[in-house]
C-alpha cells in the first residue's frame, strides 16, 4: 500500500462538494431535532392524557428503531403515499425526527431539574403559565442541557454517512464513488476520516462557546 | 422612614378600606393532610386588615402550610379560604388570579429568577401582570430597589449578591406588585448570622410605614415581638394559643407555649 497524494489532490473537488451536504445535513438535522426535541418534551408536560399518550408512543417508537430503515421507510414509502422530497430533505428530517426523541428526554431533564421554588415564585407574581415557560423554567432548563444537547451533535454527525443509503452524496457517498472509479480507497477514505474528527472538534468548541455565553 | 416612600398607598378604594374592621384573610375548617399526616386540623382563624400576624411553633406545626395555601402553591383538602371576601379555595382559576394579585410572598430560599437582572426581577410581574409600561415599573423598582438599600445593584444578577441582599431584592420584588397581604416564610432562616439584622430591620420599617397586612413565619422571636399585633402559637397542625405578644412571650398560659419560647430564646 502506498499513499499518493495524487490521489488526495484529485479526490478533493468531489470532497468539498460532499462536506457541503454533510455539514447542511448536520446544521439541519441539529436544528430540526432541537426544536422537535423540546416541542415533544412540553407536550409531555400537558394535563391532558389525550395529548401526552400519543407523542409517547410515537416517539418511544422512533427512538426505539433503527435510523437506517428509517431512513429507507422515508424515502421509500413516503412517495408511495404522494409525499416526494428531495433525498437530501428526507435525510434531515429522518435524522431530525430521529434525534429529537433523545433531545426531549435532554430537556425533559433540564426542566425537571429548576427547582420549584422558581415555580412557587412565578406563582406567587401571578406570571401567566405560558410566560412562566418562556421567561422563566425554558431559558435556566435550556442553559443546563447545552452540554448534552453537544453530544447529539457529535452524534448526528457519526450518522450523517447513513444518508449515502438514499444517494445524498455527502463526505463518505463521494469518497466511496472516487474509490470505485480510480480503485484508490485509503486516500478518500483517510481524507474524510480527518475531516469527521476536526467538524466533531470545531462542534465541541462551537458547543462549549455557546454554554459559556449562556452561563455568563 | 418618610410618608412619601413607594410603599405608602395612595387612596384607594381597592385596599384595606373596603372592608373596614373586617377580615381580610379567613380560614375556615381547614384541613391539610400529606399522605396520612395531617398538618393543618381543622383549622379557623381570620386576620384583619393592616395587622401582622405572627405564626410560631415547632417545625412541622403546620405554619409553612398555611402561608402557601394563601399563596395557592398548595390545597387544602377540607374548609374554605377567603381573601378580602373572595373565595380562593374552591375558585375558579380566573378569580384565584384575581385575589392572588393581593397577596405577595417572600420565601426562605429566595427564590429570585437567576437569570434575570435584579432590575428585571422586579419588573417582570409589574409589566405582565399588572399591565404597567416598562418606564412605570422601572420607577417602580428603582424606588424600592433603593428602599431596601441595593439601588447599585439594578444590572447585576442576583447569584452575584449576598444571601442577605438576594432576600432584600426578594422583599422589593413582591413590594413591587403592591399586595395587600405579605406572607413571610421563614425569611431569615437561610442567611448567614450576620446578614439576618439588616433583613430584619428592613422587614420591621415595612411593618411600621405600610398598612400592608402582614403573616410572618418565624424563629425570630425578638422580631416576632417587635411588629405582631397578633402570635398565633402553633402545635400538631392546630392553634393552641392565640394573643398579644405580650401575653404570648409574657405569660402564656399553654404549658406547650411556655416550653416552646423558652427553648427558642
């Protein structure tokens, strides 16, 4: 086995292409399970057993399946039932919905975890429930869980080649397509390795910054 | 303490005249259980306006319940609460929003919003509750802000002041929507020993320049005699001793009482 740098030079436009979709995917799928994330969680947190039942069962469901068939059910069926997306969109959101039934139970902690006496004075003030919520429990719960909500995203990332599944071309879809054609495989492969490792690191530190700001 | 401190109420026919040497506050036969403890037992009793009222007694007594059955943080399973003439226990949520804007509580742990300025924690309520502009309840909190000694301390958050200062700012924030009932939770018992004088004295000012009604949880009982009209000596979730303080802390006539007040002073 030789390392040719060739190679490396000539993989790289196809590269740049696949870590453009990688990254949309990530900010995507980040953002989407983030949101979901924490309407799932609130509506957990209704009076009404009609609302909280089915939002268990459906997210116990989806955290409890696989991504990839997911992923294939998606992209799959959907147009079957005359729901068409674009491969890229149906990846975001597979890997948003799927995400987003572990981020709930992230803010379904950090919400448990202000304690009632922040309650008892919201109260006490007479603050509407909704701006309690919003202005008081949401921002110290939100501030809490950015640590593990940072996880996710290094997680999300990891799983962002199972898109390659249904032909988005991210990082590992271009390096797998440049191996077949110039039968060279360490050097793509290699490249993209790297590349998985410094996003994870530029993500912690994005991460860290944020719960910095936050905490301040 | 001058007239024209924000405290002062202007007249107004909501506050205390309305019901002139009658009862502000009145329980009847109310009971509270926590599982198969039963904390309040059948209780009855009813606070005029403008008066402080004193609540002491062993821990578990029942005094703490009784403050946040007021405040509505809990319920009662038997007897009816009255604020002003309203029913708050049974009440629909709209009118329990209205007779909670009478009252206001200043809890033992604080309880300020952390991540809200001082200034802000004042604020808050007045804005979104009361309806006032931004400009008014600024005023508003910089006034009280400078009352309880922490005008410089407006932008700061409060994780960044001293047990002592975060209880003032506690006190300002439930000024700051004007109640007509102040319930006071064990106000002092989270403060370090040296910082309890200077909330207690702040406490006492308010108990003299204001005809707010005050019920007041404490161990303090050199500030219990200070500004009751009333002590209520609490046991086993009933009042067995009710008076003066004089007679209270002079010669009860409970034996339960006098055993009490010698081992707390």
């Amino acid at each position: 086995m030789k390392w040719d740098w060739n190679a490396v030079s000539d993989f790289m436009p196809d590269f740049w292409k696949g870590l453009l979709v990688t990254l949309q995917a990530l900010a995507l799928g980040s953002l989407l399970s983030f949101s979901l994330g924490l309407v799932w969680a609130l509506l957990m947190r209704t009076p009404t057993r009609w609302v909280r039942w089915p939002v268990g069962v459906v997210t116990e469901f989806v955290r409890n399946t696989p991504l990839l068939v997911q992923l294939f059910f998606l992209f799959y069926v959907l147009p079957e039932w005359g729901l068409t997306f674009s491969a890229l969109a149906t990846g975001v959101f597979a890997i948003g919905l799927h995400y987003s039934t572990y981020t709930m139970q992230v803010y379904r902690a950090g919400i448990e975890a202000v304690p009632a006496g922040q309650w008892e004075a919201a109260t006490a003030l007479n603050l509407p429930r909704a701006r309690t919520w919003t202005a008081v429990i949401l921002p110290q719960a939100i501030r809490r869980v950015v640590p593990a909500l940072g996880n996710y995203v290094i997680s999300m990332l990891k799983d962002t080649p199972l898109l390659m599944v249904i032909t988005v071309l991210e990082m590992l879809g271009h390096a797998r397509l440049f191996s077949q054609e110039h039968f060279q495989f360490t050097e793509p492969l290699t490249v993209i390795g790297v590349a998985f490792i410094l996003i994870s690191y530029l993500a912690s530190l994005l991460m860290r910054a944020l719960e910095r700001r936050l905490v301040r | 303490m001058s007239a024209d401190t924000p405290l002062t109420k202007e007249p107004d026919a909501s506050t205390g005249t309305a019901v002139a040497g009658g009862e502000l506050i009145r329980l009847e036969g109310v009971t509270k259980r926590f599982g198969t403890n039963t904390v309040l037992d059948d209780l009855n009793f009813s606070v005029e306006p403008g008066k402080h009222v004193t609540l002491i007694g062993p821990s578990g007594s029942g005094k703490t319940t009784i403050l946040r059955l007021l405040m509505t943080l809990t319920k009662p399973d038997e007897g009816t609460i009255t604020v002003d003439g309203q029913p708050l226990f049974p009440a629909p949520e709209k009118q329990v929003r209205e007779v909670r804007k009478k009252i206001g509580m200043v809890f033992q742990q604080f309880n300020l919003f952390p991540n809200m300025s001082v200034l802000r924690n004042l604020t808050e309520a007045p804005v979104r509750v009361l309806g006032l502009s931004k400009d008014e309840a600024e005023a508003r909190a910089r006034e009280l802000l400078d009352l309880v000694g922490l005008a410089d301390k407006c932008d700061a958050k409060p994780t960044r002041l001293s047990g002592g200062q975060q209880q003032r700012v506690a006190i300002a924030r439930a000024l700051a929507m004007r109640p007509q009932v102040l319930l006071l939770d064990e106000v002092t018992s989270a403060l370090d020993p040296e910082l309890v004088a200077g909330v207690l004295d702040l406490l006492r000012d308010i108990a003299r320049s204001t005809d707010i009604t005050m019920l007041c949880v404490t161990h303090e009982m050199g500030f219990a005699r200070d500004i009751s009209d009333q002590v209520l000596m609490f046991d086993a979730g009933r009042v067995i001793e009710a008076g003066a303080p004089e007679k209270i802390f002079g010669d009860p006539e409970q034996e339960r009482t006098r055993e009490f007040i010698s081992a707390v002073l």
